[in-house]
C-alpha cells in the first residue's frame, strides 16, 4: 500500500501574469504503515503536497504511484483512490454537517454505497478508536468541544476504512491537553490499525515524539527526509527557513557547552531525563 511521487512538480497560476511553483521535482516513498512527519514554515508547500495523496490536486508533471499504479493514467479510479487515503483537514470540524455524530460518521460509508446496518457498525468502530464517549454520539457535532469535534471528524475518515490517513495540523487551536490526547489517539490507530499515517504540524515536539521519518518542505522543495534526531542535527540550518528543533534540542546543547557529558541528539522530554540522570551518573 505504499505511496510513490516520482519528479512531481505543481505549478499554479494567480491570474494570467503570474505562475507560482508550489512543488518543484518532489521524488517521495510513503511504505505501508510508516507515521511520516511533515513540516515546513506558511507556504513551503506541505498542505498542497498532501492534496496531490488522494488526488484532489494534479501535478502539473510527474508521477504519484499508489500500489504501483499511477494515478494519473487514464481510466483510474480516483473515487477508490480517496476511499484508500482520507484526508482530515485542518479545523476539520468545518466538514462536520450532519443532525448528530452518529449520522456524520456514517455520511462516508455510506456515500461508499454501503447499507444502513454497516455504516453503523463502522462507525461504532471508529468513534471507539477516535476514543468519543458514547453519550455524544446522539448529539450535535457543533454542541461538542473542539477536541470531541476533531475526534467526530476523524472518526468520519476512518469509518470507510482507509489504507492511509493524512492529517493536516489536527491539533490546530486547540489546549495543550487536547492537543495530546489527538496525537495520542492518532498514535494509537497506527499502531493498533496497520495504518499509514501521514502529519502535517507546526509542532516540532510533536514531530518528534510520534514519526518515524521527518519529511521537511522549503520553497516547495524537499529539503530533509530522514529519522528526526538526523533532521534535527539540522536545527541551524532548519532555523535559517523559519524552522526549529525540538526545545531538548537546544536545552541538551546548552548543557554540554556548561560541562555536561550529555548526548545532543535528544528529540523528547522522556529521552532528555533519562540522558541528564545517566550524564550525572557518569560525571559522579
């Protein structure tokens, strides 16, 4: 189920005077069951690189492969294509239409073609992997807090059972809490699913505390595409285009430049307690 972009390039027009390059020669591959992190400052062209995953945006040239088969040839179905990679977009609640959770949810199964009594059954599942109470699933989406929104809109996604879920800053206004308790939930269905996952955030934490691999966008191009300790070694060069490492990052070179014996290559909170403990040990 893997996913391949082969010299994909996207060029869009504002008007008849001006193009803009928004992705220029992007060669990926997504395999099956990776959690890839994506990120980028306003306008490196991640969100547009995602909408090309299930084709709601053509490449202008190039190639994108899904399970060896090229979406851009003619005769492909693009429908089964969608129902394979969902896309929950940021502030996904503005998706959100239905007279109450349940019948939300079900709204994608059921535009599959799928009878009453299966769209109910999926979406029980769903709602219980997003991890909703199942005292909201009579109510009005919109009566619901942010984070119990975002969870009904994922929820919708993951109902018709797809492949790969593609998120695009799903934490997007909400607390810290609520925040966590998405990204957990997400990392749980990846794990528990066998589900390629696919985030875009601005959060360098949690980048580095949930994907595998790092994808970093710039002028829309790739710029890195490796583990996150090895983007992060990066951090001055991310910084020049308006990114950043992980806050360990910087805390765990403040402390070897101060005497510390510590290991920089530190991307989490977990991971710099326990090098700080063992660094003092030694030091003792």
């Amino acid at each position: 189920m893997s996913i391949r972009l082969e010299h994909l390039n996207y060029v869009y027009s504002l008007g008849t005077a001006y193009e803009k390059h928004a992705l220029k020669d992007i060669s990926l591959t997504i395999p099956h069951g990776e959690f890839v992190g994506i990120i980028g400052h306003t306008g490196s062209g991640k969100s547009t690189l995602i909408q090309h995953l299930n084709g709601l945006i053509k490449a202008t040239s190039g190639a994108l492969y899904y399970n060896d088969e090229n979406i851009y040839e003619e005769g492909y179905n693009m429908r089964e294509l969608r129902n394979q990679v969902g896309l929950v977009f940021q502030y996904p609640e503005h998706q959100l239409f239905e007279i109450d959770v349940m019948t939300d949810v079900c709204f994608g199964p059921k535009n599959q073609g799928l009878g009453p009594k299966e769209c109910k059954e999926r979406a029980l599942e769903a709602l219980k992997l997003v991890g909703l109470k199942e005292k909201y699933y009579k109510s009005s989406p919109f009566e619901l807090s942010g984070g119990q929104k975002r969870r009904v809109a994922i929820a919708g996604v993951l109902a018709m059972r797809p492949k790969v879920l593609v998120l695009d800053e799903p934490t997007a206004g909400l607390d810290p809490k609520g925040r966590d308790d998405i990204l957990d939930q997400i990392a749980y269905l990846h794990k528990e699913s066998d589900m390629t996952v696919i985030l875009v955030s601005h959060s360098m934490e949690d980048i580095a505390r949930y994907a595998d691999r790092i994808i970093v966008m710039n002028k829309g191009s790739v710029m890195y595409n490796d583990k996150p300790k090895k983007v992060f070694a990066h951090y001055q060069e991310l910084e020049k285009v308006g990114l950043a490492a992980p806050q360990v990052t910087y805390i765990m070179h403040d402390l070897k430049e101060h005497g510390l014996p510590v290991k920089v290559d530190v991307t989490t909170v977990e991971e710099a307690a326990r090098e700080i403990m063992q660094a003092l040990e030694r030091k003792e």
